[in-house]
C-alpha cells in the first residue's frame, strides 16, 4: 500500500502549507498553458493527488 493510500484511507486532513502550495502551483500551471490541468474536485483527482504527496513531504517523511 503507498503512502498516499494510507493517508486517504485515514481521512487525514491535508496540511494548510500543502493547501497553500498546490493551490499555487495549480495557479501557475493554469496561467502557463495548464499542461498539469490540476483538479481539486475530490477523491482520485490529479490535484488531490498533489496535496497527499505534498502532505507526506511536509510530514517529514519525503525529505531526503
């Protein structure tokens, strides 16, 4: 089972920097031919696939 999974099964809130920076990210993504075209609509869309794997980074656990 992946990280991410785990975290998504658990219901864990998503961390505000993740929020934050994925929101941004999306922004710049759009205003630059949107190639990610991120969605943040619900489970199993590419956007709320950035905020686990940015949850886990700010977790600790992503960081080399």
């Amino acid at each position: 089972m992946s990280e991410v999974v785990d975290r998504w099964e658990q219901d864990i809130p998503h961390d505000a920097r993740s929020v934050e920076l994925a929101k941004a990210i999306a922004d710049i993504d759009a205003r630059n031919d949107d190639y990610f075209d991120f969605k943040f609509g619900g489970d199993g869309d590419n956007g709320e696939e950035l905020l686990y794997i940015l949850d886990i980074y700010f977790a600790g656990r992503g960081t080399p």
